[in-house]
C-alpha cells in the first residue's frame, strides 16, 4: 500500500480564515475492501487519539460574526483545555457526558445513523442556575475531543432564517455549537424580540438537523428551563438533559481541597459551615464566585481562606446592592 498526501494550489481565505485544499493518495494492490478498512480505523483512531490521556489538549474557539446583513465564523484563537477533575459536579455527571460524546463520534455510531435514515447529529441541554459548571463542562468536552467550539448568537435583529441557514450550513468541520442562554430567544408567542426575522419553526430544523452538516454536537444552555417551550425539548431533538445543580456540601468542600490539598478535614469543613451559613445568598453557592474567593486569597494558607468567606461577600457581594459588586476591587 503506497500513501501519498500533498497540498493543491495556494491558500485561499474561506470563512475568515487561510485554508489550503489537500488531497490523499491511497493505491493498494489488494482490492478496495482493505483500502474501506484502513480509511475506518484511521478515522476510529483520530477519534480516539489522546482521550482522557490527560495531556493538556487545546480547542479552537469559533464565534459567528453577523453584521450589515451577512456573517462568518471567525476564529478567536485557540484556547487552554480543561481536565474533567476540575470541573466539580454532582457524582458520574461529567462521565456520563464524556461516555456518550465519545460513543456518538465513534466511526461505527455513524454508519448506524446512516443505514437507518437519520441525521447524524447529537444534541444536549444543560440547565441549571448560573456558576455552576455549564460553560466549563463545555469547555471540557471541545478539548477532550479534539473539536471546534463554535458560539452561535442569534439575538442580532437582522438575523433570519437564511442566515441561520448559512451559519449551520458552512460550521467548521468537527463542531460542538453551542446556544447559550436558549430560554431568551422566544417569547410565550414563540416570536423573537431580539431577532424578529428568525422564525421558531426554522430554528427546530435547525435543532432536528435538517440544515445543519452531519456530525455536528449542539449543546443548549438555560439557567430557567420552565421558560422553555417544550417543543423545543422534547425526546428526539434534545437527546439528553443534563441538570447542574448549586453544588451541596460535598462538592464545595471538594471544590476547597482541589485548591488547597494539603488542608486537613477539619479545615475543609469550615470552610464548608461558613458557605452554608450564607442562607438565602446565591451567590455564595456558585461555583464560578467561589472560585474569585480562591483567587482572592491565593496568597494565603488553608485557614485564612476558610475564615475570609463572610468578609469576601461582605466585600465583593454586599447584599442589596448589586449595581456596585465589587467595586472597591475593580477601582481601588
């Protein structure tokens, strides 16, 4: 078997960015049959190469740019992964959704979407209060597989059909598109007061794949699921519900040892009391504002952490006025 790969012609700019069109050159001798089947176990390995090898992967991350009436994705850069460990959720959650990405992009999933008619396609809501993991468990599934981040907003009001037909349509290769904040696109009437021309019968095509390149995994985000039409959820169009709760007191006091592993049970636990002592705060509970707690005391021990919780909020997060958060910080 003779394998030959070369570039044809000069780069061309496509969708923002340089691509240059390659070709591969497979010549065997032994028929077709094992030229099939070692095209499927490269693929397959492509697939699988350096999952949860724990190296540190890097994504690239995409935005639709939509202005004056047209729209590319552009590439924002390539971003820093996230291992799964340090993403705390409830028990099995991230593995659970790690397993069933990798199962849906391996080589034999596809053939059977194909042989049964049906797009292939896969499709996610996570739903729960703000802070508590969604962007950071997408983060952790676009660099554990190797795939292209790609932020899709639709709140510009010259977005229409057509547009979001365009977007899906020319998605870069290997696409996790993510829909954020999904429960303020639609009113009650299923309008969009934020994009009066997109129409909520062309937006589940979109979600049902009729418009949308195989193989593409969209994950939705809400922090108010009840908002949600159901016909935008029900079984078929969304595969699987994946709810992040405010993490209880196992999670926080894993969150604790995760940033200082050396601190003994007792520490971690006080830690714990003084977070749940905070009855009726939200924020006191969210993973992304005790992380800013972390930060803020990255210069301290174990136990200076634990005791500056109530001082923190007191600080960063004064109860009734949210219009000044943090401003001692940010100003001085």
């Amino acid at each position: 078997m003779h394998i030959v790969h070369y570039s044809v012609g000069e780069p061309q700019k496509v969708n923002g960015t340089l691509s240059t069109l390659r070709e591969l050159l497979i010549v065997g001798l032994d028929g077709s049959k094992k030229l099939r089947n070692f095209a499927t176990e490269i693929s397959q390995w492509s697939v699988d190469k350096d999952i949860y090898d724990g190296n540190d992967h890097k994504f690239s991350l995409y935005r639709y740019q939509f202005c004056y009436g047209s729209g590319q994705w552009s590439l924002e850069g390539v971003k820093r992964s996230r291992t799964p460990a340090s993403v705390i959720l409830p028990a099995m959650r991230m593995n659970n959704i790690l397993e069933d990405v990798k199962h849906f992009l391996k080589v034999e999933t596809r053939k059977w979407y194909v042989e049964h008619g049906m797009p292939h396609r896969r499709s996610f809501l996570f739903f729960g209060p703000p802070g508590t993991g969604k962007t950071s468990t997408i983060r952790v599934i676009a660099s554990q597989f190797q795939l292209n981040c790609c932020f899709l907003s639709m709140t510009n009001p010259g977005f229409s059909n057509q547009d979001l037909a365009q977007a899906l349509t020319v998605i870069p290769a290997n696409a996790l598109l993510v829909l954020e904040d999904v429960d303020a696109l639609f009113n009650k009437d299923r309008t969009s007061a934020e994009a009066p021309n997109l129409s909520f019968s062309s937006f589940l095509n979109a979600l049902d794949g009729l418009i949308s390149a195989d193989g593409v995994i969209t994950v939705m985000t809400t922090n108010h699921i009840a908002k949600l039409d159901s016909a935008l959820i029900r079984g078929g169009r969304v595969d699987r519900r994946f709810h992040f709760p405010s993490p209880d007191e196992e999670q926080i006091k894993q969150l604790f040892m995760s940033f200082y592993p050396e601190a003994g049970q007792e520490v971690a636990q006080e830690f714990v009391r003084a977070v749940f002592s905070r009855l009726g705060d939200k924020e006191a509970r969210s993973i992304a504002t005790l992380q800013q707690l972390f930060i803020d005391q990255r210069e301290n021990s174990a136990e200076e952490c634990a005791r500056s919780v109530a001082s923190f909020f007191e600080r960063f997060y004064p109860k009734g006025d949210t219009s000044l958060r943090g401003a001692d910080h940010i100003y001085g």
